[in-house]
C-alpha cells in the first residue's frame, strides 16, 4: 500500500474511532459528576486508537461487517486509557503530562484519578455489553470474546504484566530473559491480543485461526515494546516528544541492556516479519491492517 494512501485511511479511520467514543460516552450528570467529567477528559485525551482499529480491521480480515465490533472497539479503548490514568498516578509513575496536556490526576486530584480509571475499567465492561443487543449478535461469540477481553486485562493479562513490572524495578539482581518477555508479553501484547482475537472470534474465525492471530499479536506486542526499548537509546527526543536516555539514567533493565543494541533491533524485524507472514495465511483483505502492523513496529515516535 501506498505511504500517502495508508496515512490518509490511517487519518480517516482514526477519526472515524473518535467518533465511535463519543457515541459511547457517559452523560456528566448526577453526583457523580465530577468522575464521569474525568473519565471522558481521559478517554478523549487524543491518542493513536491502535487497538481498537486493530480489532476492526482483524474483524474485517475474518469478514467481518456488522456492528457487533463497535461496543468492544470502545470498552477496549477505555480499558486501554485506564491503564494509563493509573500508570500516571503518583504511586506509579508520578507523570503530570501525557499527550501533550495536563494527566487526570493533575486536574482532578489523586483520588478522582484513581476513582476515573475504576470508572473507566467498569463502564469499559458495561458498553462491551451492548454488543448482546446489536441485530447481528451471536451470543456464544459475544461471550467468549468478553472472556477473551476479560483475562487478557486482568491479573492473568496486563495487570500481572505491570505487577511483574513494579516488582522488577525493586529487584537488585538482573532480570532474567524470561521475565523481561513475561513483563512485555501481558503488560504490551495482552491488549493487542485481546482487540485481535476479539476481532477474530465476532468475525467467525475458527479456533486454530484465533490461535494463529493470538501468536501474530504476541510478536506485535512483543516487537513494539522492544522498538521502544531501542528507541530509548537511539531515538531523538524531539521527534519521540520525550527524553531519551531514561531508562539508563534510571537504571532500568530492558532488552535491549539484556541483549544489546543490534540483537534487539534483528529480534524486532524477526518478530514483524513473523507477524505479517500469519497474516498473509489468511484469506481476507489485510493489506491496511499489514502496513499497520509495520508501521507501529518500525515507527521512530
């Protein structure tokens, strides 16, 4: 595909997600007022929209066409924006600046933070509900998708990712290969496994083409945080909108301190290259959802 044909139906599909969010967004009212304003002041914070394009378009691989996929497409992404309302809370990361404004908990206090992304985690559960109610449900799909969402977001998911990652952080012997690949696949991949195969199951995939695409967004998943990793120590900070260098100056490990600079880039373009193999296996029109996979693994920002 074409660079200035993606990036045009990479824009326009982009806007199209943010306007699927705000026909999902709860109504500011009530006493709970003051959560649901941070809520939707954290969920339209701006942002790629990866994973939940990523679903639809594994949706549209497997021949996929309803709307189905809509109510996941925006609990995933609240699911996916609570993560990060938490990561910047001063009990983890301390970030007051995210994307460019001012992060949830620096507008709205701690506690409204912590409170906005338990909000945003439950109502994320509550909208993939409506997918019951859509014309073309099938409801043994729709509930093993919201199987899939639920475990891929949890403790056996993202959330044992970020366990593993706090704990790491406070271990004074170096990381083993195994737990730095633990740490990447459930805190990163999880979630671009989750909008995958959510996408794939309401799509009428069969088991062994699901189990194909959880490995394909495994090494996505996989790929991109090691990309990121390299970045952090190639990078130009201008260009990545944030320092460079921060996780040697915070002694962090990573692949790449693991592994070094030109095995972890060879792992990267290992990984990718795998990922757009299974997808080329799949007999559906993935030509934009391929270029995305590229695109987000090789990206400089």
């Amino acid at each position: 595909m074409e660079k200035d044909r993606f990036q045009a139906e990479l824009q326009a599909k982009t806007k199209q997600i943010e306007e699927l969010l705000k026909k999902y967004l709860p109504e500011e009212k009530g006493y709970q007022k003051t959560v649901l304003e941070a809520m939707n002041y954290s969920l339209m914070a701006g942002g790629k929209r990866l994973r939940p394009m990523m679903m639809q378009e594994t949706y549209r691989l497997f021949g996929g066409n309803g709307t189905v996929i809509e109510p996941f497409m925006a609990a995933m992404e609240m699911i996916h924006t609570y993560s990060l309302v938490h990561d910047d809370l001063p009990a983890m990361d301390n970030d007051e600046y995210r994307r460019g404004r001012k992060t949830t908990h620096t507008v709205y206090g701690e506690a409204m933070g912590i409170l906005a992304g338990d909000g945003l985690l439950n109502y994320a559960f509550e909208t993939a509900l409506k997918a019951f109610e859509e014309p073309e449900a099938d409801l043994k799909k729709v509930a093993q998708a919201m199987a899939v969402l639920a475990r891929k977001a949890g403790v056996y998911g993202m959330i044992g990712g970020q366990t593993a990652d706090i704990e790491a952080e406070e271990q004074t012997e170096p990381l083993t290969r195994e737990q730095l690949l633990y740490i990447h696949e459930n805190k990163t991949a999880a979630l671009i496994q989750a909008s995958m195969m959510v996408g794939a199951i309401l799509a009428g995939a069969s088991k062994e083409e699901i189990a194909q695409i959880e490995k394909c967004a495994y090494n996505i998943g996989i790929a991109f945080q090691i990309q990121d990793d390299i970045l952090d120590v190639i990078g130009d900070s201008k260009e990545l909108g944030k320092p460079v260098g921060s996780d040697e100056k915070n002694h962090k490990q990573t692949y790449v301190t693991l592994n070094g600079l030109e095995q972890s880039m060879e792992e990267v373009r290992v990984l990718s290259q795998e990922a757009v193999n299974i997808l080329d296996e799949i007999d559906g029109d993935g030509e934009f959802l391929k270029q995305l996979v590229i695109t987000l693994i090789d990206r400089r920002k």
